[in-house]
C-alpha cells in the first residue's frame, strides 16, 4: 500500500520542477552505468561499420609477405594473421558484414513475420490455423539445426533462392558496399531472415489478437472499412512500436546466428572479414596449435562486445520501465523480507 | 493428469508428422538431387539413371516420403552418399558423446544457475548479487564458440593443457576412465552451459523476487521459521515452476550448441556428424538428423509440460 501512495507524490513533485532535459538524461545515464555502456557498444558497432572504409587503416584484404603472423605492435594494433593481413583492420570490416546481415535479416524477418502475424491474427479461422500450425512446426525444430537446415537449402549454389535474387532484384552480383561477395551475404542474411521471422509472427499475433476486440475496430467496421483497410490502417500502427522492440531484442540474435554459422564454416565464405569466419579454418588452428592469439581474440572480442553492449541496453530499458526487477533499494537482506509490505 | 497426458501426446503426431514432412521437404527444394551429387563430374545420362532407380528417386513425391518415413520408424534411417555407412550404426557410436556432453552441460547449467539466482534475489543490492547479475550477462553475450576456442588457446600457451581428445579425436567412456573423460567432456560440457545457466539464473532472481512478496512468505517469516527453510523450502519450490518451462526452450540451444561445441572441442557426436555432412552435402544423412535433433527437442518440451502440470495441478485445468 505504502507504494501506491508513493508513485503518485512522486509524479508531482517532478512535474512541478522538471529539470532540463540534458539534467535528466544525465541522472539516468548516472544511475544505469551499464547501460551508457551498452550503448557505447552499440555506438561503436554502428561506427565502425558505417565508417569501415574511412576509419580502417589498411586494406583488409591486402596480402603482405614481409608481415606474417606478427604479434601486437605500435603499427598493426592487433597484430596481422597468416597472410600479412592487418587484424585491426578486419575487425572494423568486420562490424559492416556483421550490421549488414544483422540490418537486413532483421528488416525481412520483422517484416515478412509482421505480414503473417497480423494476417493470422485477424482473419482467424482457416488462415490462422494454416499459419500458426506451420509456426508450431518449425518451433519444433531446434533454432540452430534450423536455422542450418534453411542455410544448407538456400545457400546451395543453384538454390531457387539464390537465382531469384540474381534475375529478378537489382541486388549486385559483385562487390557492392565494399564487400566482394555481397550476395552471398544477402542469402545468409535472407535465411537468419527466415528464422525471425517465424519469432516475430508468433508474438505479433498475440498482440493483434487482443488489438481486434477493441471497439475501434467495431466501428471501422461498421463504417464500411475493408479487412485491408482495418489491418493496414488501424492493427498495424498499434503494432509498430511492438515490431520495433521486437527488431531491436533479434537484431544482436541475428548477429551472433551470422558469426555462428561462418563459424561452422557454412556462412560467410572465407576472404571476407566476418569474425565468425575469422574464429575458424587457419586461423583457429594458429591460435589453438601455434600460439597466434591475436588473430582469433580480437574479432571475437569484437562480437562479445557488440552481443554484450545490446544484452546490457537492453537490461537498462527494462530497469527502467520495470522498477521491480530492480532489487537494489528495496531495503536491506533478509530482515526487511516481511516487512517490506504493508506497512 | 491421466487425460493431461493422453491429450499432449495427441496434440504430439501432428506436430511430429508436420516435422518430419517440412524435414523431408526442405531438402527436395535443393535443384539437383542426390544421385547427381554421388554421380560426380564424369557422368552419362545412364549412369545417373540407374543411381536414380537405386535411391528410389524415380518414384513420385509421396511415395518417397512414405518410403523414408517408414524407414525412420523402423529405425533405418538410411546411408550416407559417400561412406555408405548406415546413419543408424554412426549414431550409436556417437550418441554416448552427444549425449554426456549435453547431460552434463544440463547439469552444469542448473549448479551455476539456481543457487546464484536464489542468492541474488534474497540479497538484493549486496555484492553477491551484483557479481551474479553481471556474470550472468556476461556469459550471455560472449558466444560459446569464442569460449572453446579461448579455453584452448590460452590453455594450451599458458599451461601447456590440451583436451586429451584433441590429438586423437577418439573419447574414452566414463567408466573406462573418469579422469581422463572429465577431462575432455569438463570444458565443452562447461562453455555449454554458462548461457543456459545465465538464462535460468535471471529467471530464478526474478521469479525468486516475485515470490518473496507473497503472503505466505510472509507468514512464514512471522512463524519466525529461519531463513533457510522460508527460502529454500517456502521460496524456492513455487519459484521453480517458470523455471522449469525455461528450461523446455534451453533444450533446444544445448542441441544447437552441441553442434557448435563438438566442432571446437573436436568431440565426434552427433553434432560434428551433422556438420560434416552439411559441409560435404551429404543430404539424406542431413535430412534424418534434422529429424533427429527436432524430435528430441519435441520429446524433451513435452517431458519439460507434463513436469510442469504434475507440480503445479493447476495447469491441467487451464
């Protein structure tokens, strides 16, 4: 009881003398340290790879006989691996191929996923069970053996998938955005797709299950609206800000789902700088075998880093929007446990 | 619970007849089939048919699904392209593997995850709590794979160790030598764990918070009962059950990570078999071991649903 006549005191008082906005983005920067640091992770991510081409200092693909596999130095800052390439360098390349997959995964994911839920959700009957039923399904597949079987599927050379994207879309064969083999990326990308997708449908549904019986929807249906015009105009927009979040928790998924796969070997294929291919073939045995370290910690530094910065914005916006979790300042340890109520 | 049972295990056949049709499905989309792959480059058109009527490839759609599915049931699941050895003898040489690795890694999971999560929610704030929290999502985010191969490096520069498994590829079972076998399986079986643990221990801080505000709790307080037995006996049995169900959804990322974690740690189980044949495009032994790791994860889900009705009546009444 105590709390609830709280929340609303302290509703006031900030309303009656609301500091500046920087004063109150400082306070909460203050008190979620971890969180200011997630979002310098993030920040970095985007950073680098936005800016791979301006801020790398070599060339990541440049061979270079004179400087193999030389350790940390003053020039090449993470060293250089088997063929004279500069680590640090592929590192920041890295970052694009990672925000690359990730961005574009993420965007057909959420939205093929968004079309499906709110289909499912608000026609019901026959397109609901159609669409939930094979959701069911591929949930019943374990994510990774998924996400491999969808891989090995479309990522086959002659794969409809892969044709289809060459004839039909002006998606570049060659180098696009500085990566060489961009389409090979796109297909990856497609399938992580894939997989969020089945993800996204899920939760959206349920969302639009529980929009549709507002009485909103009555009335535009009284009015005359079509079902078009219902789910585009009234469902949707209720469901956008849910469909952000939701991009927002798969978009660090779909980057560690990138480096996992060319990390078996079936993803991102071999020159290109991606820290899950980096992690494997030579380079894994020189660190593992010859000591080479530095070729194998730096990217994977990279991605924890990248995984760890979204997991801990994440926690932050949860604190903030759910006190409860919180723990700290509920008073002290054991002692305070029945008393904490009701007083 | 009796009907609880019978009414999850025929909701299963279709999920698992659904499965087992999108599996075999999936991997007719592939232009080209099997027996051009296992025909190789100098092939005629008679040679390639004859392949063709041998794999049964000339028989229309359905028949071939029959033909597989009965094989599935029956416990043939069929041979590899290239080996020619049958997928079910490669399975029972490696499902000791697989399955100490992913036992162990379950078990590792629940020790380094509970007590913490018990720990940091009855002392919120304390120190204990913060080293919990953020440990927990540290081995969220650093992927398991970079762990292996970390645990290997350094390992090997550091201390000179080695999994004993990494020079041969061959492991010896648990009761021939358990030193030796807790030596390869404790670090694979470890990195596997450390995410499924950071899961559960978040998920028993805050159901363990949850729980310590209700009236019973309280009550027990009151009795004056000590801490332990309000926490442990009172607290803890009711905050297990969402647990539980989380635990259902990690299944499905210890199959998944097997494959990864056989991979890095070079342990021949089911995982490595699957990647190996993705990798050689080895279809029909790919096909029958996405099966497999479904209909494990399947089985495993409904095992996790029938606990949860037995400890909580009331979930079958839902």
């Amino acid at each position: 009881m105590a709390q609830e006549i709280a929340a609303p005191l302290e509703f006031e008082r900030v309303v009656l003398s609301r500091p500046p906005a920087w004063v109150r983005i400082w306070a909460l920067a203050r008190r979620h340290p971890l969180g200011v640091f997630g979002l310098l992770c993030v920040a970095l991510l985007f950073f680098c790879g936005i800016l791979a081409g301006v801020i790398s200092p070599y060339d990541p693909y440049f061979i270079n006989g004179s400087h193999i596999k030389e350790a940390p130095t003053l020039a090449h800052p993470f060293g250089t691996d088997r063929l004279g390439r500069d680590v640090l360098s592929r590192t920041i390349w890295g970052a694009r191929i990672s925000l690359l997959v990730g961005m574009v995964s993420v965007l057909f994911g959420v939205t093929i996923g968004t079309f499906f839920g709110v289909l499912s959700g608000y026609l019901g009957k026959l397109a609901d069970s159609v669409i939930q039923r094979t959701v069911d399904i591929l949930l019943a597949f374990p994510p990774v053996v998924l996400l491999l079987a969808i891989i090995t599927v479309i990522g086959d050379e002659d794969s409809a998938v892969r044709r289809f994207l060459t004839d039909y879309t002006p998606i570049p064969d060659g180098t696009f955005l500085g990566v060489p083999v961009f389409l090979d990326i796109f297909v990856i990308a497609i399938g992580i797709g894939i997989a969020v997708a089945v993800g996204t449908a899920r939760v959206v549904r349920g969302a639009v299950l529980s929009l549709k019986e507002n009485v909103y929807i009555d009335a535009a249906r009284a009015m005359g609206a079509s079902d078009w015009r219902i789910m585009t105009r009234h469902i949707f927009p209720n469901v956008a800000s849910l469909v952000v979040v939701l991009g927002s928790v798969f978009l660090p998924i779909a980057i560690l789902a990138e480096a996992a796969i060319s990390f078996l070997g079936i993803g991102v294929p071999d020159p290109t700088p991606s820290w899950g291919a980096d992690l494997t073939g030579p380079n894994r045995t020189d660190a593992t075998n010859n000591g080479v370290w530095w070729v194998v910690f730096f990217p994977g530094l990279a991605l924890s880093l990248v995984v760890l910065g979204f997991n801990m914005l994440g926690d932050a916006f949860r604190d903030i929007s759910d006190p409860r979790l919180r723990g700290g300042g509920l008073g002290p340890g054991p002692g305070s446990g029945p008393s904490r109520r009701g007083l | 619970m009796r009907d609880f049972i019978i009414r999850r295990l025929l909701l299963l056949a279709p999920i698992m007849l659904g499965v087992s049709f999108l599996t075999f499905a999936i991997f007719r989309v592939i232009p080209g089939d099997a027996a051009v792959i296992i025909c190789g480059f100098q092939c005629t058109p008679e040679t390639l048919h004859d392949i063709r009527h041998e794999l049964g490839l000339d028989e229309p759609f359905y028949e071939q699904y029959g033909d597989w599915l009965k094989g599935v049931v029956t416990g043939d699941l069929g041979e590899s392209y290239h080996t020619k050895l049958s997928v079910t003898s490669e399975l029972e040489s490696r499902l000791p593997v697989t399955a100490e690795l992913t036992i162990m890694a379950l078990i590792l999971a629940l020790v380094l995850g509970i007590p913490p999560g018990v720990l940091s929610a009855v002392r919120p704030g304390t120190m204990a709590d913060w080293v919990a929290r953020f440990s927990s999502v540290l081995w969220l985010s650093v992927p398991n794979f970079y762990l292996g191969i970390l645990i290997i490096t350094f390992g090997a520069t550091w201390f000179g160790w080695s999994p004993p498994n990494f020079a041969t590829g061959e492991t010896v079972g648990f009761f021939e030598d358990p030193w030796r076998n807790l030596q390869t399986f404790f670090f694979p079986a470890l990195v596997l764990a450390l995410a499924i643990a950071a899961v559960i221990m978040r998920l028993t801080r805050s159901s363990m918070l949850e729980v310590m505000r209700n009236d019973y709790i309280r009550t027990a307080w009151s009795k004056g009962l000590r801490e332990r037995a309000v926490v442990w006996r009172h607290a803890l049995k009711n905050a297990m059950i969402p647990v539980l169900t989380i635990i259902g959804v990690q299944v499905g990322l210890l199959i998944g990570g097997s494959v990864i974690i056989e991979s890095v740690f070079a342990l021949n189980g089911i995982g490595f078999y699957l990647l190996v044949a993705i990798l050689s495009r080895d279809l029909l032994v790919v096909q029958s071991l996405v099966l497999l790791f479904a209909v494990t994860f399947v089985v495993a889900n409904l095992v996790v649903d029938l606990a949860y009705a037995w400890l909580d009546p009331r979930i079958r009444y839902g």
